[in-house]
DNA sequence: GGAATCCTCCATCAATCCATGGAATATTGT
DNA sequence: ACAATATTCCATGGATTGATGGAGGATTCC
C-alpha cells in the first residue's frame, strides 16, 4: 500500500503547513496582512513583537509559502500569497472557536462582553439598500483605502469621538473592522451607544466581507 | 487598542488548533478518521506508528477538539469532530501542495507518476447516467460499508486481480478510494491499464465526495 | 476474583522551536 | 566612498515537543 517512507515524506511535507499556522504571532500577522500588504516593522510594530522576532516568523511564513515579499527601495513589504490562505487562517479560527471552548473563552475576554448587536452580510446589504443605515469603518485610514465595502464612511476608532456630530443620528450605525479577532467594531458600537446612539456592528468583518466574494470598494476617503 | 496580553491569549488559543496540525503524524491520523471511526490500535497499525505513540498523538488531537471518543466494550473509537474538520485538514492540504512546491513533489513521489487519466466529479456522474462507466471503490471493504458512492463495486485493491473476470470489459473503469494522498486508486488504474482494460481515476476521493456534499450511500456490498 | 485486552499516564532523552541581541547585507541619499 | 535605514543571518539559552518503554486503569470474559 505505498513506501511507507515516502508517505511519511508527503505528511511531514504538508504539515510544514501546519507548523507554520501553529503559533499565535504567526496567525496575528496573517490576520493583520488579511488586510493588505505591510512592511516588517510595521508588522512588528503593530503586534508587539521584536524587529528581528517578527522576521523571523516572516521567514516561517515565506518558507511556508503563505507570504511572498516586495522590495520597495530600503523596505520589504510582506503580503498574503492569496486568498486560499486567508480562507485557511480563517477556516482554522473558526474550527478553533467552535471545537475548542478555551479558544471562545480567549475570544470573548479580549473582544469583551459579547453584548452588542450584530447583523450578518445580507442583512448589512438590505439596510443599507432600504437606506436605514450607515455604515462606518473604524479601521486605521490606510486600511480603509487598501479595500472597502461600497459606500462605507471611514471614521478610524481614535476619532470617532471627534466625528460624531458628523455622523446622521436618525439611522442605524452599523459599524465593521477587519475581521473575526478586531476590537475596534466592538469598541466603536460600545462608544456610540453610551452616546445614544443606535449602533450595531457587522458580523465578522473585512476579511470574511472579501473571501464571501462581496463586492469591495478601494481608494481614500 | 485592545489589551495586549489578552490578545496574545486568543492567539494563542487559537494556534492550538494549528499545533494539532503541525505533525505529518497527526495529519495522516486525520486523513484515516475522515474515512470513518477507528480504534486506536487500528489506527497505530494503518498509520505505522507505535501505540503508545499513537495514543499520544490521538490524545493531543482531542485536546484541540478535532476529534472525539467512544467507548464499546474494551476498546475506544476516535471519530472525527466534524466535517469541519475534514474541510479544514482538506485545505490545509491543498494551500501545501498548491503553494510549496515541495509538498507537492514529495506527493508524486509517494503517489508515483502522475500519469493516469482523471475525472472530475461532474465527468463520473455524467459517465454514470450515461452508462459508459463502471466505478468501483477499492478501499479496504469495511470502508466501502461506512459510505460509498451510490452505484459503486467494493472491489479493495488485493482483491482486483483475482476479481478482474468480474469487470465487464466493454465499459471504461473508473477507480476510486479515499482522498487526495490515497495511493489505492492510482495502483488500481495502473493494474487495470497494464491488463489491457480502459482505466481513469475518480480526481482525489470519497473525502471530497463527501465534503461536496454529493450523494453518499451505505452498508456492505 | 483473576487473567486478558486495550488504552492512557508518566518519566526520560533527544530533537526542535522560540525570543533575543549583535553582526552582516542591501539599498538609498550625500 | 560613507552614513543611515530596513531587514536578514547567526549564535545562544530556555522551553516545548516527539518517541518510547513500563506502570497503571478500565472493561470484559472465565
């Protein structure tokens, strides 16, 4: 039934795969380059890690084949190899969440409380059809401008507060970041409801938006 | 933006899920499962490992919830979580071979030359409705009884020389087994091809069957 | 109750992985 | 050529993982 070496050889190969997906840094900066390519320091910057941790675990990535660089002048930028990657850090989460009562705990204690509201993609599309919502992306600007869902406003997180009276207070918020693990919608829909407003967040987020095949939007505000 | 620690936390969680994944060990436990349940020394006898190695490995998959036990009698039967689980390993798999070269060569290694004829999905209904094709699964028997495609001969792959006369020879054969690494169905074909008989192979197996939701019948033959 | 079977738990040693700091490399600007 | 910036490479020590053999638990059969 085959060279029992051979099929060692072809497991051991495909769990490099696995190996690669099998530290929480690792997955951080998968999640974070979902969103568009970034720089190495950018990455590091961004999860808290070391300049020379965070390439290191590039390289894992890279080697992998999960990643693939860009050299501009003096920086490298790192970017996902393609969707299939994005869909498999994302298939993995998910099963982690759903087979693994720990991984839901982690989950809930750092997006906090799971208390508000939330509306899936097709009910986000109705809404904003009806015209009885707006949507807001509280993600960092470059972000915003890396891809989009059609006809959200950018509003970053650090200045909502300051854009509120911006913001129509006769319709529904609806307000979405980068994926299953962000905190910034949570936040922004905790802030718009002590201020009275009404504010629910989508589910998921930017990520998950792009791999359904929904239709995305690019360019700055 | 977020606690930090916390969020190294859920990262954390949510990579032990990628650890279950990173052993070829492991995967090839996987790849066993998603044919339906086995005991554990069945599985350390299929997968060529050591009990106590096996148990281990077993264990660890539990842990990370990707599996699931049951006791009958003296003996304990490991089943898949779900079929989450198989789509999740059955990606995994693919972004290797897809995206590291490596993997993909040392899956031809194993599997050998990849010189015989497949269909696809669509092509063996087709054939079937049509009556051009005569499909026969030639996995081991018991596996054939968890679940099969509708229409298809248990002929396991030791017995396919003796029970060549059984085949009528004026239909193309079409020859299938597990998933994407199962080697039985390429030998199959090129026994077939080798005594003069037309012979393709169904495109990977009974696992993508399944996670396409296409018709799956059971019990023995 | 006692033996047999199947599996898990534990201890151990070797191998691997991770974080970190310092040296080396590549590119740009002067 | 030289300095500055961004990143990778390398060496090190500490932690984790993997394979394995033997002891311990659970269940069934006699």
């Amino acid at each position: 039934m085959g060279d029992p070496a051979r099929r060692a050889e072809l497991y051991d190969a495909l769990a490099q795969t696995g190996k690669a997906l099998s530290s929480g840094k690792r997955l951080e900066l998968l999640d974070l380059l979902a969103q568009g390519e970034r720089s190495v320091d950018a990455l590091a910057k961004t999860a808290g890690l070391g300049l020379t941790t965070a390439s290191a675990h590039l390289q894992t990535l890279k080697q992998a084949g999960l990643v693939t660089t860009r050299r501009e002048g003096v920086r490298i930028h790192y970017r996902l190899a393609g969707d299939d990657v994005a869909a498999l850090s994302t298939l993995l989460q998910h099963v982690a969440r759903t087979r693994r009562a720990a991984a839901d705990r982690a989950r809930t204690a750092y997006l906090g409380p799971d208390d508000t509201e939330h509306l899936t993609r097709e009910q986000l599309l109705e809404r904003v059809r009806a015209g009885t919502a707006t949507v807001i992306d509280v993600r960092p600007a470059e972000e915003y401008a890396a891809g989009h869902i059609p006809g959200a406003l950018s509003v970053p997180l650090d200045q909502l507060e300051a854009r509120l009276p911006e913001l129509p207070d006769d319709v529904e918020v609806v307000a979405y970041c980068r994926g299953a693990n962000c905190v910034l919608a949570h936040d922004a829909v905790r802030l718009l409801t002590t201020r009275g407003r009404r504010a629910v967040r989508l589910v998921d987020g930017m990520l998950e938006w792009r791999l359904d095949a929904l239709p995305v939007e690019s360019g700055a505000a």
